[in-house]
C-alpha cells in the first residue's frame, strides 16, 4: 500500500505548526509544506477547506485542524 500524500499547511512563526514539522520528519514521512503566509493558492485551499487556524494537515483526503498527534498516529503509516 502506498503512503498516503500529505500537505502540511501553516507558518513559520507558529508553534504548533513546528511541532506538527517536527512529529512529520520525526516519523520520516515525506510531506508538502505550504506557508498561507506567502502563498496565496495556500490560503484559499485552507478556506474551501473550512480551516480557521493552522496547523491543517492533510492526509490523504482527510484535513486534521491542529496538531493532533493522536489523530495523526492512526491516519500514517507505521514507520
């Protein structure tokens, strides 16, 4: 089965957005980081999305608003 995408949307100065970094490369998945500081695309994507914050990761096609590591261990694959 092939690890599923994921999108890490956030900023740098957000410390829930460097813990979710952090968990993400901790765990060696390979991920896309957008900051919706500086990309606009980012920004209306989290808006379709619903999102009133970030982080926002997206696993495949399921958004998990926060970081929410408990959430995010039963969405990735065991590494």
């Amino acid at each position: 089965m092939a690890a599923p995408r994921i999108t890490l949307y956030g900023t740098r100065r957000c410390p829930a957005c460097r813990q979710a970094r952090d968990y993400l490369k901790a765990r060696g998945l390979a991920f896309k980081e957008l900051d919706i500081e500086r990309n606009l695309r980012a920004q209306k994507t989290l808006a379709r999305l619903g999102a009133r914050g970030v982080p926002v990761i997206v696993v495949g096609e399921t958004a998990v608003n926060g970081f929410d590591r408990g959430q995010l261990d039963r969405l990735l694959p065991k590494t």
